[in-house]
C-alpha cells in the first residue's frame, strides 16, 4: 500500500510539474510577446487534477484491500470528472498557446 501510494504521489507530482512549466512557458511568452495568453488560467487545470488526483490518493489510503489492479480510475466520478474537465481545458489552453506562438488565431 505504501509503495502504491508514493508511485501514485510521484507520478501526480510529476504531472503537475508538466503543466506548471506550460504555465510558465505561457507566463513567459505573454510578457516578452505582448501577445495574451490566458498563463492564469493554466491554474484551473492544476487545481482541478489535483483534486482529482487527491481522491484516487485518498482511495489508495482509506481501501488498499479494495484495489485489485493500480491504478484504479473507475471507482469515483467526481474524480473522473475533475480530471476530464482539467484534461479537456489544459488541451484547449495548449492549443491556444501553440496558436499564439506560431502566429495564430485568438481564444
């Protein structure tokens, strides 16, 4: 149980670490551009699949005996949908940002 928690806990980790460079890359880009990029928004992504990464944690705590297989991504549907949403902005914000970069179209 411990050594699923800490592979979960670091790969969440690592996840996060991602879109907070994205974030960055986008902070970085809107100030020397000019140009906006929505880089406060990337903050509403991480949250929501934090959130949801937090649940799957917690369900990895509170019932080890329950998780046959690991992950485990079919048990809480608010978690689901805290990661699908997070996972469906990020994309669009990604691609508004790629849009912007190579001289695009706008949000």
């Amino acid at each position: 149980m411990i050594a699923r928690f800490i592979l979960a806990l670091v790969a969440w980790i690592g996840v996060a670490a991602l879109q907070i460079v994205v974030m960055k890359i986008a902070q970085f880009f809107e100030r020397n551009s000019g140009k906006r990029s929505w880089y406060r928004a990337y903050l509403l992504p991480l949250v929501l699949n934090a959130a949801g990464a937090g649940s799957y944690l917690l369900h990895i705590i509170k019932e080890p005996a329950a998780l046959q297989t690991w992950p485990d991504f079919t048990g809480d549907p608010l978690a689901n949908l805290c990661l699908f949403l997070g996972g469906i902005l990020l994309i669009l914000l990604g691609a508004h940002l790629r849009d912007e970069m190579v001289g695009g179209g706008s949000l």
